[in-house]
C-alpha cells in the first residue's frame, strides 16, 4: 500500500541562532550594505575633492535647509518604527511587525514626495549641467534616492510574503535583513544633510 507524504509548509518561529548556511543572508546583505557604503564615500570623497578642498562651496548659493531637515526627520523615524517592528517580530508578534513595516513604506513614500520638491526649488537656480557643484550634488542625492527605492521595494517584497519571521526555509530572516539595508539608507541621509545641505550653510 502505497503512502502519501505531505510536505509541512515552512515553520514561522520566534528568532533563533541560525548555523552558517542559515546565515548567508545575513551576511551577503552586510557585504552588499559595505559595498555600497563605499560607493557614498567615493562620492563624498569628489565633493570634498571638486570644492578645492572646502566643503562650503563658497562661490555657489548653499541649498536651503528646510525640507532637507523634514526629510531627515522622517527617515530617522521611519528607522524607528521599522526598529520597532524588528523587536516585535522578535518577540513573536508578527502582526505587528508587519504593521510597523507597512508605516515604514509610507513613511518613504513620504520622502520620496519631498525630494521631488526639494528637486523642484533646487532646479530653479541650479542644473547638473550648470558646473561641476550642480553635477555631484545631483549625483549624490539622486543615487541616494535609487537606493531608498531599493530599500522600499525590500520591504515592499517582505510584506507580500506570507511569514515574516524567521522559517527553515530561505529567507529566513527576510525582515531583519531588508530592514538592515533601510537603516544604511536612513544613515547615509544623515551624511548627506550635513555635508551637502548643513556645512554650505555655515560661512
């Protein structure tokens, strides 16, 4: 007689050490945000390097500050939330986490809308083909933006999944990692905000 085996679907457990094969993901993400937080520096490096050596620019108009604040307020925060939710996926509340992912997402859509205004006023009296200041201050904060895109199509993906804990099967940590690479987004806006938007201010 013969039998049937039913294969049981991945197990969503509250977060355990995980051996090294379980663990790749992890660590190709932490790779990947290394990566390409040497890719920022290398930008950050031409700014300093184009400005003779002076971070203020002195003979451009410095960008106006507002919204880059509002922007960084948001972002920081989105970090939080989304810290938050990582905790409660911990502590087996998934429900939560995933709440707090959705509030996360918003939150970028969020600051997507404002750099679309900040591009706005800044095209008014700067172009990246004006000079060599309006190349890579467009160079830096548009592949800021790809990135935070990025970032929103991650947890876009681990939303749509139907476990967002930790399963026996890859991802296995898919919250955790996606939120990872948000909070090295969230960070390299703090950078940019004050070497690109803070420092010209300051005559």
């Amino acid at each position: 007689m013969s039998t049937v085996h039913i294969e049981e679907p991945p197990v969503e457990a509250v977060l355990q050490p995980l051996g090294f094969d379980q663990a790749r993901g992890k660590q190709a993400m932490r790779l990947f945000v290394a990566s390409e937080a040497f890719l920022f520096l290398m930008l950050f490096f031409s700014y300093f390097f184009l400005s003779n050596g002076d971070w203020r620019w002195l003979d451009q108009e410095p960008p106006k500050l507002t919204l880059s604040i509002i922007m960084l307020v948001v972002l920081l925060a989105s970090s939080a939330v989304l810290r938050w939710g990582e905790r409660r996926v911990e502590e087996g509340s998934f429900a939560r986490g995933r709440a707090a992912m959705g509030v996360t997402v918003l939150m970028g859509l969020a600051f997507l809308g404002l750099s679309a205004l900040d591009y706005k006023d800044h095209l008014q009296h700067l172009t990246p083909q004006m000079n060599a200041y309006g190349s890579v201050f467009y160079t830096i904060t548009s592949f800021h933006v790809a990135h935070l895109i990025l970032g929103l199509l991650m947890l876009g993906y681990v939303l749509i999944l139907p476990r967002v804990g930790q399963t026996d099967r890859p991802p296995h940590r898919a919250y955790s990692d996606a939120a990872l690479y948000w909070h090295f987004v969230d960070i390299v806006w703090v950078f940019i905000v004050g070497l690109l938007y803070i420092l010209p201010n300051i005559r």
